[in-house]
C-alpha cells in the first residue's frame, strides 16, 4: 500500500505582492506636513468631514459650501463639529507642504504629530515662495 503524500506549493509571487503592498502603506506614514487643511463650513468655522471639500474648494470669501481651512504644524486639529481657529482659508499663500485632508475626526492633536503618524486618505501639494 503506497501513501500519498500532498505537497503545497506557495507563489512567491504573492509573498512579493504583500510586500509591495506593505511598503507602499509604510511610506505613507513618514510624510510630514508644514501645513494641514480640514474642511470646514465658513458660516460657522466648524469642521465638518473632510470628503464634504474637494481639492479645488479654497474659500476667498464668496460662495456657499464647505472650504479647506489651512493649519500650521502646531495648530492644535479641531475634532468634527469643532470651531477651526488659528489658520487661513488662503491657502496659495502658504510656504512649504500642505496636506488636505486624513487628519483625525476626533481632533486633539497637533497637525505635526498628526500628518507624521499617518497621511493616509489626503493629497499633498507643496506651494513655494
């Protein structure tokens, strides 16, 4: 009586796909802005959620919807629901990075701390001067 023994075989290919994958999330994490911008309703400074803006939403004091607000690297970042203070809605005359968007919903930390830990969900654009 012969036994069969069954061997699996595993691809390499999708070993090498996990790791791209992982890597490209890595790289993710290490950006870190000069500047963030959450979108905020410019009738009451509150921060709504961040897919209410689009990238072409830089409020210049016409209009009605909601508008990227730019904060520094030391801003403290307003959770949804909170007034946004200490930044700009002009956003064309900031020096250095600026991320839109991935900030926290729930607010509290600084915008440094915020886009050096994750990044995730938010286009950058660098303006120069």
């Amino acid at each position: 009586m012969t036994s069969t023994v069954r061997r699996r075989m595993r691809s390499s290919s999708v070993a090498l796909g996990i790791t791209a994958v992982m890597a490209a999330n890595l790289t993710g994490c290490s950006s870190s802005a000069d500047y963030a911008a959450v979108c905020v309703d410019p009738e009451t400074q509150e921060r709504v959620d961040d897919d209410e803006c689009d990238d072409d939403s830089d409020y210049n004091g016409v209009g009605s919807g909601f508008f990227w607000y730019y904060l520094g690297a030391s801003s403290r970042v307003p959770a949804i629901g909170q007034t946004a203070t200490g930044g700009t809605w002009r956003g064309s005359t900031l020096n250095g990075s600026v991320q839109r968007g991935g900030l926290p919903t729930t607010g509290g930390s600084t915008v440094r701390s915020s886009t050096t830990k994750g990044g995730f969900g938010g286009s950058s654009r660098g303006f120069g001067g």
